[in-house]
C-alpha cells in the first residue's frame, strides 16, 4: 500500500465550496504536503480568501477558482485532470458534481446529510471504474464509523443508539443555540423524514419527535429524530439489530422552540422564509463544543452487555487560525477519507459506505486523530 506523505508528487484535488468547512478542508488537505489543491467557490473572493493564509500570504498548494456548482461545463474545467473532487457544495448541487465525476473519472466526496441525495449517488457508483464516498463528515461520517466499531465486538446486536451535536459553549438566546454551519443542512435534517429500525424493520419516522433528556458531566441535554444521520447504517444493519436511531444533541428547550416555527407556523413548508429569520436572529459562532454519544447493547459471550463511546470535541488553534469545533471534526472527516483511500485502505472503485472504514485506521490517520476522543 501506498503511504500518501512519502509520495513525491501531490496528488491533484478540487475542493467545491469554501465556506466554513470547505475553506478548512481545502487547507488541511495542501498543508499535509501531499496535495495539490484547488479551492472552487462560486463567489471569486470567496474562493481567494479560501487560499490565502492568516498572514494574508497565498498558501502553498493551495489555487483559488471559481464556478457554478449547477453548471456541469463548467464543474468539468475546475475537475478535469483531478483525482478527486470533494464537494463542500449545498446539498442540492451533489447530484451534478458526482455526475460530472463519475464522466471524468475522479473519486467523489461529499458531507451530505441528505438521504435522497445520497441514493442517486449510490446509483451512480454502479459499476463505475472510481470511488463514490458521500456522507464523509461528522454526522453522518464519524458517528456511523463508530457505531460500526462497538457493534463488531458483540456476537447478536439489540439496540444501536448514535448522538451526536454541535453546540454553542455560551448560548445566549431563546433558542440555546448559535449557527455553527450551514443552514440550509441544518433546516433540512430538522424538516425531512429520518430513518430508523424499530422491533427490526427499517421505516422511518418524523423529525423532531421521540424527544428524550440526559446529562453528560454534570451539563443537562436533550436529542430528538433528525434526518440523515444515520447514513447508510440502516441498510447494512437490517435484519441484524432491534432498535437503530439517530438523534441530535441540543440544549433543553431548542426542540419545542423549532417545533413551533416549523410546524405550527409551518415554515418547514416555507424554509426560504424560515432561512433568513434563522440567519437574522441567530448569530454565528466559533465557540462551539462537539458531543459524539453512542451506546451499543447486545449479546456477548452468553451475557446481555453494553459498549458506550462519548467524546466532547472543542474548537481550536490550527495553523495560526481558530477554528470551531464543527469544522474540525467535519472536515477532518472527509480528509481523513480520502487520505485513506489515496493511502489503498478503502475499496478502489463503487459505493464505500462510512461503516466499511476501521475506526482503527481512521484514528490513527493524521487528520483522523483530530477525532481522537477527549472523554471516554
């Protein structure tokens, strides 16, 4: 197998979408030293800022470029020649990059949270000659790695249960919540049917909902259905587990706040509206904490038994820039994905799914061990 960091050359590669977690996975990929990166946003300032480092200096290996993600002619310049392609794009965008990929022949990466979007691109992966690997960030990515892990070690599986959050350390505001990332993915996990196995049928169930209340160190939260976290662990787990969920980490109270705007106001029939109250009313922040909480229960050895991974995440320094906690576990993720998969641990070609990746091997990756737990 090939190391990647002992590879002369850098290995060519587009970054679509330099916003939050675009901007950071375009730069921890060209500092690594063994990638050739090109930084593609639509806005073409956005896309230069994306290149440039804290000191205002262009980074090495790192290009800014500009097009239009819904423009497969122009996807095709930005691509052609790549090995890879991560898309850091909004969702609705995804189908038309892996297309072009697919017709280019570059392997494909996204962070989509999007169940629908997400089976198109698992049809495109048939029989194709590269890599399809959506869904590669933190949830779903990481939490479906982890899951996957604690479920290896028990002979029969009865309940499989995934949290995970992305939390403002200082909320201030009715809602105990500040926007860490994209709004229109959070609207759209919050709004969309989610997936789940109960009594060991898959089905799914509505979001918001099956609302529940814990404490991790002393601090009081509450986790409610969500759309897409769970990725591709409902398939590869049928017929194999009782109960699998997934639900969001947020502070009590957030959920019933949601509730009320879009469901009872209805805005999640009108989410352009529910958008910009989102992003008038709720300020940004880089002072965010990441919870990853998953419990395994099932057979062992004879004896019923449990297995619990917990993690709290907090943003950081990298590179002389702060980053939030979000955008380090996200784009850590899909770094890590693609940094294994150039290395030859992943499958070459096809649809891999996030479950098929060693928890082991991730860890040890040298983006992946920024996911390496801080509370066990």
């Amino acid at each position: 197998m090939t190391d990647v960091s002992s590879t002369a050359a850098r290995i060519p590669v587009v970054v679509l979408g330099c916003g939050r977690i675009g901007t950071l996975v375009a730069w921890l990929l060209a500092d690594s030293g063994a990638y050739d990166v090109t930084a593609v946003d639509h806005d073409p300032e956005t896309a230069r800022r994306a290149a440039t480092g804290p000191d205002g200096e262009a980074l090495e290996g790192l290009t800014p470029a500009t097009a239009d993600f819904s423009n497969a002619e122009e996807l095709k310049a930005v691509m052609e020649g790549r090995r890879y392609v991560v898309s850091c794009a909004p969702y609705w965008c995804n189908v038309t990059i892996a297309s072009t990929a697919r017709v280019l022949g570059v392997h494909y990466l996204d962070l989509t949270e999007d169940v629908t979007t997400t089976k198109a691109i698992m049809a495109l992966a048939e029989d194709a000659e590269v890599a399809f690997m959506p869904q590669s960030g933190l949830a779903p990515g990481f939490i479906q790695i982890v899951a996957a892990h604690l479920a290896r070690r028990f002979e029969k599986l009865d309940e499989v249960k995934m949290r995970v959050g992305a939390l403002p350390l200082y909320p201030h505001n009715r809602l105990k919540y500040n926007l860490t990332w994209s709004t229109d993915g959070l609207i759209n996990e919050y709004g969309n049917p989610c997936e789940s196995i109960i009594d060991g049928e898959k089905t799914w169930v509505q979001p918001l909902r099956e609302h529940e209340t814990f404490s991790i160190d002393g601090v009081d939260y509450e986790a409610f259905n969500t759309s897409g976290g769970l990725g591709t662990l409902a398939e590869t787990l049928a017929g194999k587990v009782r109960t699998l969920n997934y639900k969001t980490i947020r502070y009590p109270g957030h959920r019933d706040a949601m509730a009320l705007l879009m469901f009872d106001f209805k805005l999640n029939d009108d989410r352009d509206t529910l958008k910009r109250i989102l992003e008038r009313a709720i300020p940004h922040t880089h002072q965010d904490v990441v919870l990853v909480f998953v419990t395994v229960t099932g057979w062992r050895n004879g004896i019923y038994a449990q297995e619990a991974f917990a993690d709290k995440n907090y943003h950081r320094e990298l590179g002389g820039r702060h980053w939030g906690a979000i955008q380090v576990t996200t784009a850590s993720g899909v770094c890590a994905m693609l940094d294994l998969h150039a290395a030859g641990k992943l499958p070459e070609h096809g649809f891999i799914r996030q479950e098929q990746v060693d928890y082991e091997d991730l860890i040890a990756n040298r983006f992946g061990r920024n996911l390496k737990p801080i509370l066990k």
